[in-house]
C-alpha cells in the first residue's frame, strides 16, 4: 500500500516561505495544509493570509486552506475566497488545543457540539461546491466527544478527518490514545487519516503496523523538529543523506533571509527562530546546549555566529 504524508497546519511556522523552503530542499510530503485563516468576527481576510494562500506563491506544490471558525457565515465567507484564488478544498480546523482558541467554541472546543457542527456543515454543502475536509481531535475534554459528532458527520460527502489522537485540553503532553483513534475507525464511514507523535521513521512504522487500513499521516511537529523525516519514511531508510548539515544549512539560511526581509528589525526575526530551533534543535547532538545558545544570541550577528558554531559542531 502506497503511502501519503501530509503536513499538518502549524500557526506561526508552516506558511508559504516554509513550505516552498522545506519542499525545496528535503521533500517527501505530499500535501501541505495552510495554517488556519481565523476572521475574529470582521468578514476581512488579513493580508498574512492573504499572502500565504497567493498562488504565485505556491506554486510548486499541493496546498489547502483551513479555517477556524463556529460561524456559518464565516464559513461561506472563507469558502467563497478560497475558491477566488482557484482552490477546491477547504479544511475545517476542530482540533487547535490552545484555551484561547477552545473557550470561544472553536477548534477543539467545539467537538462537543455537533448541533453547532452540523449547522456549519449544512450551510456549506447546500450553499457551495467546495470539498470539505476536518482537522480534528478525539474531543476537548474527553475522548468520547468525537464519536458524538460521527454521525452527524456522516450526513456529508466530507473528503476525509485528519485525527489528532489526542484530547484538547492535553496540547501536546502526554502520550496519544491510540485505542481511541482505533475506535475511530469503526465508528464512521468517512476515510480517516492519522496525526500524532510521528516524530522518527520507527513511530512511523509502529503507527503503520498498528493501523494497517490507514495510508494518509499527517506531520506536525515531528517535521519541523527533523525536516528530514518526510522523505526518510517514503524511501524507507534510517541513513540521514552525507551532506545533512549541508542541506540544513542552506535551508535554514533561505528561510532566514526570507523572514528578515519581511519582518522589520531584530527582535521579531529572533522570536521566529527562537520559535523554529524550540524544533529544530531536537534533532541536534546536544539539544538543550543547541537551544541555549541560539537563544543567548542577542542581536542578528551574534545569532549568525551561534548557528555556524552549532553546525560546525555536528559536521
């Protein structure tokens, strides 16, 4: 069975300059989904999302917008400009964990509300042709809270649910609740898709073996924290390429000079990639060390210097 990686939508990280960089120089996933356009009430498309979701820049590959919203006319609204810029699939964000996002009804938060769910859901399906797709987790609070909502997801020709196999208000600690996830699978009709903890080419195996029926895995964190898992899963290999500092390097200094040139002065650039190598330094010799200096760097120079000294380390 062939299989498909996806990246997951991670807000703050995975925008356009991202993905063209991280498909570029290490490949390997399949589709990306766009992180979340959220419209706070004001039926305006803010020029970030704008820009992330312009298809002169993304121009190399697969991508599909998502949205964070309980409201049917934002959803429309989301729906209708998508599909100005040429897109023919919308996915649906009911998965963000975070309590600012969950204690107003959204991501997360609204898997316990499937009257809520199926309002949104009608009014999409009756008023426009887009493909819907769902971001999920097992619940907010609990893990029953998606199987509530199955059957009335069963009422839409929905293209598949991507499941975190967490509950909301874990983010991210502790371990994923596979036996949930596999009561999932026998609880719709709809394709699922797998998300969660996939963060070596061993987890991923485990994750195969357990679910032999799933062929989509989502990556989230797992990619930005090794950019070469991707495409290590799809050749089937545990070797890292000779030149894997190399490769990183090149990636990072892309990336780099793209965030410097659109965010003005010094100390938004360094909280991007402060933001960037809390990941990226999980895959360094000396993970913590890796971190702190990068995060001791004050001023542009000296954050330049610290990178060069960390990958003259591993080289």
């Amino acid at each position: 069975m062939s299989i498909t990686l996806l990246s997951s939508p991670l807000q703050g990280f995975t925008d356009f300059r991202f993905r063209n960089a991280f498909h570029h120089y290490f490949g390997g996933i399949d589709t990306f989904y766009a992180p979340y356009i959220r419209l706070n009430g004001k039926l305006k498309i803010k020029q970030s999302y704008q820009l992330d979701l312009q298809p002169e820049n993304n121009t190399t590959l697969e991508v599909i917008p998502q949205v964070m919203t309980n409201d049917p006319d934002e959803f429309m609204f989301v729906v209708k400009y998508v599909q100005s810029l040429g897109y023919k699939e919308l996915n649906w964000n009911l998965g963000c964990p975070y309590p600012m996002v969950t204690k107003s009804g959204m991501g997360s938060g609204l898997i316990c509300n499937p009257a809520k769910i199926d309002e949104v859901l009608k009014k999409a399906h009756n008023e426009s042709d887009i493909t819907v797709s769902m971001k999920m987790r097992m619940g907010y609070d609990n893990a029953e809270e998606i199987l509530d909502a199955f059957p009335i997801l069963d009422n839409y020709p929905l293209k598949n649910i991507a499941i975190h196999a967490r509950i909301g208000k874990q983010l991210y600690k502790g371990p994923v609740d596979l036996e949930a996830f596999e009561r999932c699978i026998t609880s719709t009709k709809h394709k699922l898709y797998y998300n969660g903890d996939i963060t070596s080419v061993a987890s991923f195996k485990s994750m195969e073996a357990r679910f032999p029926g799933i062929d989509h895995f989502m990556i989230g964190r797992g990619l930005i924290a090794d950019p070469f898992l991707p495409s290590m899963i799809k050749n089937n290999t545990t070797e890292y390429p000779k030149d894997r500092w190399e490769i990183f390097s090149q990636f990072h200094d892309t990336i780099y000079q793209q965030y410097d040139a659109y965010l003005s002065g010094p100390t938004p650039i360094k909280m991007k990639m402060l933001g960037f190598w809390e990941f990226f330094s999980k895959s360094f010799s000396n993970p913590q060390k890796t971190y702190k200096a990068i995060k001791k760097a004050g001023n542009p120079v000296k954050y330049k210097q610290a990178v060069a000294s960390i990958l003259s380390n591993e080289k």
